[in-house]
C-alpha cells in the first residue's frame, strides 16, 4: 500500500526537527510508545498499539527517525512473525511564513490483520502522528 499527503505545523522546520528527536515527544507521538525504549539515537524497541478499536493489539516492533530539517524517514518494522508490519515514512520539510509543510510519502507491508483492516487504519496512525505533532509544537514543549 503508498499513499502521500501533506500536513501543516506551527514552528520551524529546526524545531519540527528538533520535536521529533527529543524522546518524551517520540512518546507521544507513538500510539503506545510508553512501552517502548530508546536504543540509539533516533531508534526506539518495544510494542506499538495497532488496530482499531476493539481489535487493537501490541505489536512488537522497532521504530527509527532519521533525517535533519529539510527531510526526514521514520521506519516502523513489527517484530511478530503472525502479523507482519512495515511502515515506512518519507517526510519533506518547508518553511512558510512560521509555519512548517510537510509533504509525506507512506508505503506499508501489512499482514493478514492489516490487510484485513484496509488502508483506513495506517492513514489514521500517519494522520494522528501529525496531528500530535502539531499539538506538541503548538504547546512549546517540543
């Protein structure tokens, strides 16, 4: 499954970077990431929340966001046999006038529970990372 859109944050393009590599936002910003633990810079391990309710489930996996102010990639790898996920985020940045543009590119491998579920519940999780996003730059703490 690809997919593309565009959101639109306040705040820079330095501080929509600067957001996303500070861990208590990567946090928030991840459904259910409070289970999961840095490892590295940009690289975190644990269980995601994946799912619409009332089929949500933990999903063992692996998330990595690398890049710098002009572009960045997050990587979301499920470490579950059964249920396969792989989530891969292509992000450019654009400043306007205090504002950040951000056109993204998803492509997502789902197992048979994804696949089941149909494209409606990856652009959920993409449209509420986004959404977070905005609300932790909005409320300075990012």
């Amino acid at each position: 499954m690809e997919f593309s859109g565009e959101a639109t944050v306040c705040g820079t393009p330095e501080a929509v970077w600067r957001a996303l590599r500070d861990d208590a936002v990567v946090v928030r910003l991840l459904p259910a990431a409070r289970e999961m633990r840095r490892t590295a810079p940009g690289v975190y391990e644990g269980a995601l929340l994946v799912g619409p309710p009332p089929l949500v489930r933990r999903q063992p996996a692996r998330v990595e966001i690398a890049g710098d102010r002009e572009a960045f990639r997050v990587s979301v790898q499920g470490t579950d046999r059964r249920e396969p996920l792989t989530i891969g985020v292509s992000c450019a940045l654009a400043a306007m006038d205090r504002r950040t543009r951000l056109r993204y590119r998803v492509t997502a491998e789902l197992g048979p529970l994804g696949r089941l579920l149909g494209g409606g519940a990856t652009q959920r999780l993409i449209a509420d990372f986004f959404r977070g996003l905005e609300e932790v730059l909005r409320s300075g703490n990012g």
